[in-house]
C-alpha cells in the first residue's frame, strides 16, 4: 500500500462487540440480514414492509426491522439524527452489506418545490457535528455515486418528479426559528434540509459501504409566515399519502442496485476490509 493511503479493517474484538449490540439493538440475529438494506426513520414504513410482504417485524431495545429473504432485502427504523444515524452505521458496518439506501423525509428550500416530490442528494453540508470523527472537515459528505445513479435510474424510469442537489444536515430540529441560522441557508443554498444523510455519507464512505438516499419532501419551513412548517396535521397526511410509494421506490432501487453490482458497475468498493493503518 502506498504511503500515506489508509483503509479500514475491523478489529476482531469491535467486530463481535458490534454484531452483538446489533443483535439485541434489533432484537434479530445476525443470520437474518439481508445483502441490501432500506434505512428508515419511520416504524409506519417498517410496518407497511412487513405487512405487505407477510413477514414479522422484530423490535429490540432501540430498533425495528424486518427482513424479506424473497426480496433479498432488510429495512430498519433507526430513529432519528446523526448520532443514531452514525451508530447504526457503526453497526452495520461489520456485516456483508452489499448496498444501503435511506427512505428519508427533508424540507424543501426552493419555492418551486412541492410535497411529494423526491429530492436525490449528491452531498450534504456537514452542520450536524457527527460526521466529524469519521473524517476532517475538508472531506465532502458524498452519497454514494453508483447507488444515486440507480435512484435516479429508476425515478425517470417511472415518470416520478424529483429534484437533485445538494441538502444540509442539522441537529437542530426547530432551526425554522431561528434567524441566524436560516441567515446560513440562504448564504450556503442547498436545496433541502433533514437530520441524517450527511452522517450516513462519511460513516458509509469510512467503512466502504456503498450508501445512497432517496429523500421524500414532506414540508416547506421557508414558505411565508411558516405556512409550510410540518404539523401534526400535515405529517399525517404524508405519511397516509406517500409510505406506500416512499417504500416500494426503495425497494425497486435496491433490485437495481443488486444487477448493477452483479455487472460490475464502476462506483462499488464493498468487500475491502483492510485496517486503518499508515503502510
């Protein structure tokens, strides 16, 4: 290895405690895992995933999954923001994953945007702090490209309107009032903000896990006088309105995902598991 190159290998003792936090995390036995996983913040989609495919959901003390060996896939509530996003990760990191999507929610930043379109990040701004033990802040929050590909593959190949750009990630959740901060939006100017994909991206990036997102945009903060800050009424009907859609487009990407790794598509490096340590 050339100097100064640095790749990651599990150590064995981290490997075992990692597989059983996951273990008793989801309440399922490793075995049980899929090769291509959804990610989720919502129990209502792990419900509709098993409900439609007759399989159990399975609750630990922190997750909920569910897993369709017919689909080759598993999908997991992690709850919800960057450190339980980079626990997760953390996780999953020491199975044979082969492809990870998140089924998220954002708020879209720009005025032609509407409820029920899907915005694709290609990046996140890293406002959310956690991403910063994975990497220094100079190192870009990129999803994955091959898996955003496919996204966008099968969303043109369904006539679905999305958008594409770049969203930020914060822990903040009631940023909407907050002056100084929505300052910051305007001078950045991504396109859409959520609480996870920017952790997602560098812990994927740092264990070499092939991870993409598709984002469903379930509120406006921006619009005038908060008119498009996300209720309880509002989040209802999204939920009643778009779970179905959100989970089924999550399934058919990772079907896509899985011929295009069978062809080699360039963009792929799971399966290097070498540690980080200087040659």
């Amino acid at each position: 290895m050339a100097q100064g190159v640095y790749e990651w290998l599990p150590d064995p003792q981290e490997e075992q405690i990692a597989r059983d936090t996951l273990e008793r995390y989801s309440g399922s036995e490793i075995k049980d895992f899929q090769p291509f996983l959804l990610l989720t913040n919502f129990p209502k989609y792990v419900q509709y995933f098993a409900e439609t495919r007759d399989i159990p959901i399975i609750e630990g003390s922190m997750f909920k999954v569910a897993h369709s060996p017919k689909d080759s896939i598993s999908i997991l509530d992690f709850k919800i923001g960057s450190p339980a996003a980079a626990l997760v990760i953390d996780l999953l990191a020491h199975l044979p994953i082969k492809g990870t999507v998140l089924l998220g929610m954002c708020g879209g930043l720009r005025k032609h945007y509407k409820i029920g379109d899907y915005f694709v990040p290609v990046a996140s701004i890293r406002g959310e702090g956690t991403s910063d033990f994975y990497f220094p802040e100079e190192v870009p929050a990129m999803a994955n490209f091959l898996v955003q590909k496919v996204v966008t593959n099968v969303l043109d190949k369904l006539e679905a309107s999305y958008h594409i750009g770049i969203c930020h990630t914060t822990n903040k959740r009631f940023w909407e009032f907050n002056k100084d901060f929505k300052r910051r939006l305007e001078a950045t100017r991504p396109q859409a903000i959520e609480m996870e994909s920017a952790t997602l991206f560098m812990a994927g990036y740092r264990y070499k896990l092939p991870l993409g997102a598709l984002l469903l945009i379930s509120d406006l903060p921006l619009s005038p006088k908060g008119s498009g800050i996300k209720t309880k009424e509002s989040s209802h009907l999204v939920y009643t309105t778009y779970t179905a859609d959100h989970v089924e487009k999550g399934v058919m990407i990772l079907k896509e995902l899985e011929m295009a790794i069978r062809q080699q598509a360039k963009g792929v490096f799971r399966g290097s598991r070498r540690r980080f340590e200087k040659a």
